[in-house]
C-alpha cells in the first residue's frame, strides 16, 4: 500500500511540476504577442500620459520576471488578477462559468463513457458481424466530421425541424437542475457524438487483443458463455487502455469545448476564453489557460493512477 | 445371452473419436492437420497422446471437448462422448459439457490462470455458474483438493492471485480446478513442460494420485515418452496427424514396433566420449564473482569457474539458479559487483562497451529461442554475413564465400538457403543458422543458453550432434546453459551443478554423475523422469523410505 502511495505522491509532485513548466510557458506566450497592450486597448488616440499611467496601473512597467513573479505569487494565494475589460475579479467571473463548463462535460460524460464501453463491449462481443461494422462506421463518421457541422445538423434535426430541444443553450442560476440538464442535451450530444469513437474502438481493440490469450481459452473450455468471458476475463485485464482512453476524452470534454460553447451560446469557460481573447484581456486568458492545463494533468495524472490500480500485480504483491 | 456377455465385455467406451479430420486455416486456405485419427478411451483410463510439435496431439485433445481453437475447425469424423456426437451438438450442448464433465489443464498454468482474479474464485466459476455447487460448497471443496494436491496452506493459498504463487503451486491449483465439477474427463495438455524436473515430479505423483481416487479417464498430451510412461494406461504415438502407434504403455516403451517409435525412444541415448581434462591454461576463468539486479538481493554469489580450450561445460540448475545471469554477466551485458573474469589470463573489462570489438568477437552467444534471436526482415545472406563484416571487414565476394562456408558447415544447401527468410524456415534450421551466426566471428567460446530447449526431442539431438562435430573442427569451447540433464548427458565435458545463486557441485562429467552426490545433484538426478513404466512410484517410494527412516531429503524449491 506504501508503494502505491509513494507512487501516487511522485506523480502529483510530476503534475506541478508540470504546471509550474506550463505557467511559464502561458506567461511567456503572452509575452510573446506582438503590440502594444495598453495601445490596443485604450486606442490610438490615447496620450502619451494616459497610456503610461495605465501601463504602470497594470505595473506592465515593471520587468517580466518581477510580474511573472507577482502573477504566481497571487495564483498561489487564490487570486488569478483582475479583468481588464470589466475590472472584476477573475476568481468571480470564472465561478459560475467553471461550474457550467464542469456540468456540460458531466453530462456529456455520463451520456458517452457506458454508451462507448457498452458499444465496444458489443462490438468485441459480435466482433465482424454486421453490428460490428455498422457501429464502426457510424462512430468512425461522426469523429470524421468538425464539432461545429455536427452541431448545426443536431440543431437543424431536433431543435428546428423536430423541435424537441433548444437551440441555444443559455442556462443560469435561476433553472432548476433538470431544466439546465434539458437545455444543455444538444451541446452534450455533439460533444458525445465527438469522443464516442475514441473510447468504443479502444475497448473494442483492447478486448478483441485479449481473446488469444490462453486464460481467455480456458474460461471458454469451462463452458462459460461469450459474453461472461468477455466481461469477467477480458475485461478487467484490458482496463488499463480503456481507462487512459476514457481519460484524455474526458479532458476533451473539459478543455476542448470552445467551438461547442460558442455554437450554442453556452456560458462556459470556452465563451469566457472567446471573449478574453477578442477584448485582449490577457489576465483572464492566462488564468483560463492555467486552468484547462490543471485540468488535463490532473484528469491524466488519474488515469495513470487508476491503470496501475488495476494491475493486481501492484494492488497485491507477493 | 451370449449378446449381454458381449456387450459386458466391451462396455460403451466414455469417448470414441472415429476418422477425426481438423483443419487449420494458413493464407486464407484451410489444410488438414490432422488426417482421420481413431480414439477410444473408457472410464478411468488414462491414454497418452505423443508426438513432436506438429503432430497434432493438442488440437486432438481439445477436439475431445467438441472444441477447435480459433483458425481451426472440426471438419470431419464422429466425436462421441458418453453416446453424444459432440461435432453435430449445439453450442449450448458442448458448453454445459465443458467444465463439467470434461475439463482442461492447460501447459502454462501462469498464463491459463486470469491475472486479475484469486485462484478460489476462477476454480468455484465453473461449478456456480454450471450450478453444480453453490459458492460456499465450491470453497470448501476447492480447500479439500487443494490439500489433496499437496499444495501449502490449502486454507489460504486460494485467496492469492496468480502471481503470489508458483509454477508447480499453480499447476496443482489448475489441476484442481479441473476436478472442481468431478468430471468424466480430464485433458492434460503438457502440464508439465515449463516445470523444473524437481518440480515436475512432485506434479506428476499429485496429478496421478487425484485421477486414481476419483477414476476421472483423462488423455495426457506430452513429448516426453519418460513422462507419459509413467502416467498412461495405454499411449498413442502421433506424427503430422497421423496414427503412427497405439498400445499399452508396456507395448510402446519396452516394445515398440515401429521405426519412428524406436527412435523417440532413443533419442536419450547420445553421449560424449570422455576426453582427458586439458593441462594448459584455461580459456576463461571465473573467479569470485558474485552479482545482482539493481542492487537487490545476489543473484550471483562467489562463482568460480574454468572452461578450457575445446571443453563443453554444462551449467544446471534450476529457473532462478542464476544460470542465465552468469552468461550476462560473462559477455558484459551485467557487469559482476565483485570477482573478475580472465580471459586468457587477461582481465575481460566488466561491462559491455569497454570491451573491444576483438575481445567481444572471441565471445559470442547462442540463444533459446530462435524465433526471435532473428531478424525476421534478413535474408540469411544478411544474417550470417553481418558479423563477418562486422567483426572480421569481409565485404563482396569474399563474404559471399564464407556465408556458403558457414551455410555448408550448418548443414543447409547454400544455393537453396542463402536467400531465404527466417519465416521460411523450421525450428531446427532456424537454431542452426544462429550457430552459424556465432561461429562467422571465429569466437574461443560460446555461450548456449537452452538451444535445445524450444526444439523436438530428434531435432534437438541433431543439434547437438552438430555443435559436436563443429567443436571437433574448429576447437571452439561451449558454456552450455540447460536444465535438460538428457542434454548434459550427451554433450557435456564437465558440470557444474547451481542452485539459488551459488555453485553447489562442479567436476568431470563422471565425477558428477557418480554417486556420492551433493544432495541437491542426488534431487536433480532421481527427479529426471525416465523411460521405465512404475519409475515415478519407485522414486517416490524410496524418497518416502529414506525420509522415514530419518534421512534428509532435499525437497524442491517450488514446494
């Protein structure tokens, strides 16, 4: 048990390290862009005294490393800055924001990793039928094509001409749980439709890659049904791929829903990042980037984690 | 009356295969491989199946449970079991027949067992799940037979996962698992191939206790004629998928009929001429060496050892002797934490890259596993030729030469050969080119570890008569790695017997084979099967005579 959790600790103590590297390497970026922040935001127009009082409001006259400094020193005591375009805190405008992008991905989740797994389950299962190519083919199509299409012919199909879901997804507050859930199908389903592939073929390919093995064999020789020996035998020993799959999808989901939020008006971390990135406020692109990056790492650093916890030669050494 | 004494006589047999035929499919065509076989076994009986890789003793054996591996099928002939034509049942038939009445026991118990589940739990999921037993009764039963087996701690050892346990522990729990539902049938296929002798003993007087006191007939597939000769009531000897011979154990091994018979029994019989120890300086000298993995516990402790010039030293011992490691750490691959080693008088730098290309070519390494030890890309042309440039700059016509000469001292027609792959070539011929691989760099000493072992009993004795005559040509000294002792017979000069590490008895090949042993030599010695039906009881019953008058026995290290 010590084992693993020294090996839980060093991969944390990895991930920070990680984030620490990608902190740099957001801030430098930023860095990087060409112009003039203090021009582009207060306009060519602006005098000389005006552009030099907002830089050093924005203390963008202090050198880069004393504000790189400044700016992990407050991420450290939970302050990511201020707006630039509104001057709220970043803290309270990412709030909300974050929880909605969390629930569409939750949803979106809860709808695609036992669609994928059940499917590739089966897929394996009736491995070469004609179920098997139909599902390859429709998943392998619906990857095939960019999120924002897939979106506009969700939205044509069930929200225009069948009408049972709105095009827009603009949820608050106010909604009760199963209203948000509602507005929020359409842009879970594209995302669905998105990752769903992904996951099915690699439960597929890591079952099907098992079924040589001779244990699989001898399940099959004690007279066991298929589909016990697929869940029972198989299954448990190809988790470790099906995890890290299922795993980086979920960072998609997180990380990867600018396009789908921008489509359906959702307001979520990828409309916020949209719009930061249009009013060149920087401190809330850096605080957003931050955030999908600690998002990534720690979702891979559980599927790391999870993978080797289903090895029972880990969980139980001799 | 005279019908109903008839019918007395000849009791319905448990299983009748009749005109057998299984096909396997290659390149999108179907074959024969196995050509229309008869098998009839009763209640109780135990028949061998014997026969070389290829005979198609295996896929006869799964045939008897209606079953045909993936790439093969069932085409031709009646499997009757217990009046039930198994080819024509259903699935659902053959399913609730499996596990049930007939049951498995497959060669690699660490590979049949699923890792990811405990031992008790894979042997009660036959009989739950065919509701023969409800889990409580599966467990206590699965402790009766694992008590029966021998196994240590029958109590616990059940709620270990495969991995916690070891080979011989984990073949008698397979063993056990396949009595779970009782049934009519056992099919042992090789169960103890990947066994150490020492271990395998204890095995084989386990298995055939358990199949005596539940008179379960089973069919038990081997090469090894030693091994079925203590186990089967009758055997039958199978080539290319044919019926060569059937008879009681005593017909086949005191008085076998046919040709290919004889010589299966033979193949043992190869020895070495005894030759006087050389005076001069050994070739390589081993002196103190001691080594581990990573700084874990010594693998390797105080070792010293000589091999002379054109000497064959056999290394024994058994998985996790340190044989292998040795041979790392002689050709540098794990540089010893203590000791040196001389060759020629001269210190051999400890690791790998500090060794000149001179120094590494007079060393070279043949490997277990031909299969993969070449590069399935080459053509043999390359293969061979590689290290002639490599070691020795022959390039052109001048390396195109000596790949011929090397071809011709292999015994392969260079004209047909040199331009084949790998694939397109037998185990054996595999096995030669890689010695004609190690001997294209002129090398003093080379190192084989279990060359014979991946081969066919006929194949491997060719092998070894072949590095025999090569060594009396080119004076070339070997280090044989093996756990086969038939082979240390055959080839060896001197041996040195391993165990955990340490080297317990070394000497002539006479001084070893001579009693007084060691203890663990003795062990070793009296656990190699060997071809005489009622050895194993005889065996058995003078270890247990010895251990009850008091004396030590030496037990395995796989208890």
């Amino acid at each position: 048990m010590t084992q693993i959790l020294t090996m839980v600790a060093q991969r944390l103590a990895l991930g920070l390290l990680t984030l620490f590297v990608v902190s740099l390497i957001i801030f430098l970026g930023v860095e990087l862009l060409p112009g003039d922040l203090t021009q582009a935001i207060l306009g060519q127009a602006a005098t000389e005294e005006t552009v030099a009082a907002f830089r050093k409001e924005l203390k963008l006259d202090l050198p880069p490393h004393e504000r790189y400094i400044a700016w992990l020193g407050g991420i450290l005591q939970g302050d990511l800055g201020h707006s630039l375009a509104n001057k709220r805190a970043i803290t309270e405008l990412m709030g909300v924001r974050l929880w909605n992008t969390l629930f569409l991905a939750f949803i979106s989740a809860v709808i695609s990793i036992p669609l994928a797994l059940g499917l590739g389950i089966l897929a394996a299962l009736y491995r070469n039928t004609l179920y098997d190519r139909m599902v390859n083919i429709f998943t392998l199509s619906s990857i095939s094509f960019p999120e924002f299409f897939v979106a506009y012919i969700l939205i044509l199909v069930l929200a225009v001409q069948l009408g049972w879901f709105p095009s827009i997804s603009n949820i608050g507050e106010e909604l009760g749980f199963w209203e948000r859930v509602y507005r929020s199908i359409l842009p879970a389903l594209t995302l669905t439709l998105v990752v769903v592939a992904h996951m099915m073929r690699m439960t597929r390919a890591a079952i099907i890659n098992l079924m040589a093995s001779p244990y699989i064999e001898m399940a099959n020789l004690k007279g066991l049904p298929r589909a016990r020996v697929i869940v029972k035998h198989a299954l448990p020993n190809a988790l470790a791929p099906i995890i890290n799959v299922v795993v980086i999808n979920l960072a998609y989901l997180v990380v990867g829903v600018v396009i789908v939020e921008v489509v359906f008006v959702y307001p979520g971390l990828g409309q916020l990042l949209i719009d930061a990135v249009r009013t060149r406020d920087i401190p809330v692109v850096q605080a957003t980037g931050l955030f999908f990056a600690a998002a990534y790492i720690l979702l891979n650093l559980t599927a790391d984690v999870l993978s080797i916890l289903t090895n029972p030669r880990l969980l139980h050494p001799r | 009356m005279n019908d109903d004494a008839a019918i007395t006589d000849t009791p319905e047999p448990l299983l009748k295969m009749t005109g057998l035929r299984i096909e396997g499919q290659a390149d999108e065509q179907w074959n024969e491989i196995v050509h229309g076989v008869d098998v009839v076994l009763h209640r109780g009986e135990v028949l061998g199946l014997i026969g070389e890789s290829g005979a198609g003793k295996s896929t006869i054996g799964l045939a008897a449970m209606g079953y045909a591996r993936p790439g093969c099928r069932l085409s031709g002939g009646d499997i009757v079991f217990d009046g039930v034509e198994l080819r024509s049942a259903s699935e659902n038939y053959k399913r609730d027949l499996r596990g049930v009445r007939i049951a498995y026991v497959a060669q690699s118990a660490a590979a049949a067992f699923n890792p990811a589940h405990r031992l008790i739990d894979q042997f009660a999921e036959a009989p739950v799940h065919h509701g023969v037993k409800s889990r409580a009764e599966a467990e206590a039963d699965a402790k009766d037979l694992y008590r029966q087996l021998q196994l240590p701690y029958p109590e616990q050892i059940g709620y270990r996962y495969p991995h916690q346990v070891s080979g011989g522990q984990l073949q008698r729990a397979m063993t056990a698992m396949a009595m779970s539902c009782r049934p009519d049938l056992i099919i042992f296929d090789e169960p103890t191939t990947a066994l150490d002798v020492t271990t395998q003993i204890e095995v084989l007087a386990a298995v055939k206790d358990v199949v005596k006191q539940f008179n379960t007939a089973a069919i038990y597939i081997t090469h090894d004629l030693a091994v079925v000769a203590q186990m089967a009531d009758r055997i039958m000897v199978l080539r290319y998928g044919n019926l060569v011979e059937e008879g009681t154990a005593d017909q086949i091994i005191n008085h076998p009929k046919e040709d290919y018979t004889q010589r299966l029994l033979a193949v043992r019989t190869y020895r070495k001429p005894d030759a006087d120890p050389p005076s001069e300086e050994p070739l390589l000298r081993i002196e103190d060496v001691s080594a581990s993995y990573s700084g874990s516990a010594r693998v390797l402790e105080n070792i010293d050892l000589e091999i002379g010039r054109q000497r064959t030293v056999a290394v024994v011992g058994e998985s996790g002797s340190g044989k292998s490691t040795l041979a790392r750490v002689i050709t540098g691959l794990l540089p010893p934490e203590d000791g040196r080693i001389l060759f020629e008088g001269e210190a051999l730098p400890p690791a790998l890259p500090q060794r000149t290309r001179e120094k590494l070519r007079r060393l070279q390494m043949i490997y277990q596993m031909p299969d993969t030890a070449l590069n399935p890309r080459q053509r043999l042309r390359d293969i061979i030729g590689r290290p002639l440039t490599f070691y020795l700059g022959l390039t052109g016509r001048k390396r195109e030469d000596r790949v011929r000469e090397l071809l011709e001292m292999i015994e392969l027609e260079p004209d047909d050969f040199i331009d084949r792959y790998p694939t397109e070539l037998s185990g054996g011929q595999k096995q030669r080119v890689c010695i004609a691989r190690a001997l294209a760099a002129q090398p003093d000493l080379i190192i084989c570890d279990e060359v014979t072992s991946a081969l066919d009993q006929l194949v491997a004795e060719e092998i070894l008569k072949l590095l025999q005559r090569l060594q009396d040509e080119l004076h070339v000294s070997y280090m044989f790695i093996t756990h086969d002792l038939a082979t240390v017979r055959a080839i060896s000069d001197e041996i040195v017997v391993m165990l955990q590490g340490r080297i317990v008895e070394q000497g002539t090949k006479n001084d070893v084979l001579t009693p007084p042993h060691h203890d663990y030599t003795d062990l070793l010695l009296s656990s190699v099967p060997e071809m005489e039906i009622g050895w194993l009881d005889r065996t058995l019953a003078e270890r247990e005579g010895r251990r009850s008058r008091g004396e030590k026995v030496l037990e395995s290290a796989d208890q």
